[in-house]
C-alpha cells in the first residue's frame, strides 16, 4: 500500500498513524499542563514560582510522549536508556553551572523561603520584589522598575534578607532629632498622633499596629528621637516616611517643639 510515496504495509502506516495521534497527544498534553500548572500557582500562594514548574511539567510530558512512540514501533527502549545515561554523564560534566543552578532554583521553591513576589535583599546589595524563579536564574524587580537577573546557585549561597516573612507588614523607621531644652513626653505624645494620623490614611489595614517613639541616644547637639511605623509592602515606606516628616515638621513647628541642628560653643581665652 502506498503511503506518502512509500510502499509500506497495512501494519506500518498503522503504526505511523498511531505514532502522529501519539505526537499530536503529547502537544496538546503539553499545552494543557502548563495551563494546569499556572493556574495552580496563581491560586495558591504556597507555590513560589511557575515558569520552572511549567517547564518540568512539559519536559516529564515529552518525554512520556516520545518513549509511548518508540513502543509504537518496537523499539526498546533499554539501550536508550543506556545510550541517554551515558551522553547524560558527558553533558552534565559540561553543563555542572548550568545544572547546579537548576537544582538550587528546585531547592529555593521546595523550601518556601523565598516566593514569587517577595521583597528580598541580597548580602550583596541587589533588592527588588521576586518576579519569578526559573530554571536558571531568579528575576528580581526594583523599586526603579529594573529587573535584576540572579543566578540561582548565587541566591542559593548568598546571605538574603525577606522583608515579607515571617509577617506581610514591615517596620519602618524614621529618625529625627529635638533640642536638649524639649520636653521629651511632649515630643513623644505628639509623635505619636502624627503616625497615628500618617498610618491611618496610609495604611488603613494596619492602625491596629501601634506605633512607637524611642529616644535612643543622645547626639553632640540633639536628642535623638526613632519612630517606628508599619507599611503593608517595602516599597510603601517611602511614600510613607515623606508623608511622617512632613506632618511632623508641621505639627512640631505648631506645638513650638524645635528640632535641633548642628551647633558648636566656643570659648575665648582671656588675653590679658
């Protein structure tokens, strides 16, 4: 029987014919999965990251698809096995960062600590909120709107500070200073019904927070004072810190609280 030009027999085109259905199968398996797998992670917070997933998924598909072909015609599937573990040593020789990187990012999901959209700060400078993790590197996004790319075994090594763990809200702290001659009870009164006031229209979610004034030091020339408020993201603390300074400038300069600035005494000797 002819068959796009070959002579094969009944069995043979049925066997093509099964193997194309099983071909077609395996695209649309593919397809479907990764439709599966991104919803997945949209609705469940617990999975950090869908790209790599995705990607596994299809790659565990194919590979179903592609040995289901091979039984199709007869062919055992021992000496590819044999033949893939064998080249698979050569590559993963070749390939030791790649795979390493690869690993580490299947190790940075499995343990949760660092998810998609998470604040992170890296020992060595780099922030942003995670975008995603794929199978080789780690995308971050700045508070600038630039994305940071990270290898994962890096991420993996690296010294990271997660501003949304173990708790969503992050303090922030806004220090500011008051002369020696102020009446500090006063000071921390009116500072905190300015946070209140700040949080309140800010942050609406987080007012049952209470905020905190500290006086941790004293400074060559001022008092110094440490508010510490709360903002629902990281990257809410800057709207947040200009909206607290400016208020309390204007409350303090209201109630006559100066804030100090620099001054130095000088003592003239006695010439005579």
């Amino acid at each position: 029987m002819q068959f796009l030009g070959l002579d094969l027999s009944t069995d043979e085109i049925s066997r093509i014919v099964l193997a194309i259905g099983i071909g077609a199968l395996t695209l649309i398996a593919m397809r479907v999965i990764a439709k599966v797998v991104r919803r997945a992670v949209a609705a469940n917070e617990a999975i950090p990251s869908a790209s790599m997933l995705v990607n596994i998924a299809r790659g565990l598909i194919l590979v179903i698809g592609a040995l289901t072909i091979l039984s199709v015609f007869d062919i055992s599937i021992t000496p590819v096995l044999t033949a893939l573990g064998v080249g698979g040593l050569a590559v993963s020789l070749a390939l030791q960062d790649t795979l390493g990187n690869l690993f580490a990012g299947l190790q940075i999901i499995a343990s949760k600590q660092i998810r998609q959209g998470d604040y992170i700060l890296l020992e060595s400078g780099q922030e942003g909120t995670v975008v995603d993790v794929a199978w080789r590197t780690t995308t971050l996004r700045t508070s600038m709107d630039n994305l940071v790319i990270v290898p994962n075994g890096t991420l993996a090594q690296s010294i990271v500070t997660n501003y949304k763990l173990p708790h969503d809200a992050v303090a922030v702290l806004v220090e500011f200073g008051v002369t020696y001659g102020s009446d500090l009870d006063k000071v921390e009164a009116v500072a905190l019904d300015v946070a209140a006031e700040v949080v309140r229209d800010l942050e609406p979610t987080l007012k049952h927070i209470d905020s905190l004034i500290r006086f941790p030091e004293f400074g060559g020339s001022q008092v110094t004072g440490m508010a510490i408020l709360h903002v629902s993201e990281f990257n809410r603390q800057w709207p947040m810190r200009s909206e607290f300074v400016k208020r309390l400038h204007a409350r303090f300069n209201k109630e006559g609280i100066e804030f100090a600035f620099p001054t130095r005494t000088v003592y003239m000797a006695d010439s005579e």
